[in-house]
C-alpha cells in the first residue's frame, strides 16, 4: 500500500522521530488537529509500513557498551548464506547490512571491552574475511528523515 504524505503527515512523522511519546492531543496542537484525526494518521502511516515501530535511544557507553566497531565482512556465497543464517545469534550485533563494494556485509556491534570484541571478531572468521573499524566518536547517530530528503536530482 502506498500512501502520499502531506505536509501535515510529514510534521506528524517529524514529531514522532522526535519523541514518539508525544500523545495524539500534543501532535494535534502542533499541527492543527484534534487527537483523532492524528490517531487516524498515525495509524494509515503505520498500515502503509512507513512508521515501523517505536523505540528507546539507548547510551550504549552508559549501558556497559562503551567499545562500538564496524565489522566488514567478504565472504563466498556459502559463507553469505550461512552468516545470513547466523547474525541474529550475536547479541553484540546491533545493525547489520549488505553492501556493494568488495566487502559483502558492514555490521555495527558494541561491546563490553576490547577482549570480547576480540572475541567476537574470532567467532566471526568463519564467514569470511573480517576488517574492523573502532569508533572513536560519534557526530551524527540518528537524523530526523524530513521531506527534504526527497529531492529529486534532475
């Protein structure tokens, strides 16, 4: 189901990036409607797959995960199925994708210190070639998606 967002949907999607515990009346009052017609919004958003979910902002550094890495990973076919098969078994896992370029798949992880990334970087090996990035700081971990986004290049 595809659903055009409006301009007033888009101020509701902004809203809800921002803090999805705002209540239907306070989206409401900053977008012109009654509580209602933003709970009718929020779920033709939600039916049309475009508002996913909800979700906490965890400090992974406050939560005992201050070591945080981006794993790349070449692999074979076989070894792409198998670790497809396999990454949901790694807690320490938080993101994982698959790419283009010579590396098949990047993975975030985050960890308790750098024995157990060590560690995990072992356990990994047998799905391919592993290549690891420390990060050392964070700029920008999560951007409100806002209409902008949609240009369209000419």
């Amino acid at each position: 189901m595809t659903l055009q967002i409006d301009a007033v949907g888009w101020k509701i999607l902004e809203l809800l990036q921002e803090n999805a515990r705002l209540s239907y009346r306070e989206i409401g009052e900053a977008v012109g409607l009654t509580a209602p017609a933003v709970a009718e919004r929020v779920r033709r958003m939600e039916d049309a797959g475009i508002v996913k979910g909800y979700h906490a902002e965890v400090d992974l550094n406050k939560a005992g995960l201050p070591i945080q890495a981006f794993v790349l990973i070449t692999n074979s076919a076989t070894q792409a199925l198998r670790f497809r098969a396999s990454v949901h078994d790694f807690p320490e896992v938080t993101e994982c994708y698959c790419i283009t370029g010579s590396e098949s798949y990047i993975v975030k992880v985050a960890v308790t210190s750098v024995p157990r990334l060590e560690q995990l970087l072992m356990e990994l090996k047998p799905f391919g070639e592993v290549r690891t990035c420390l990060v050392l700081s964070s700029q920008l971990t999560r951007r409100t998606i806002h209409p902008e986004t949609l240009r369209v290049v000419e």
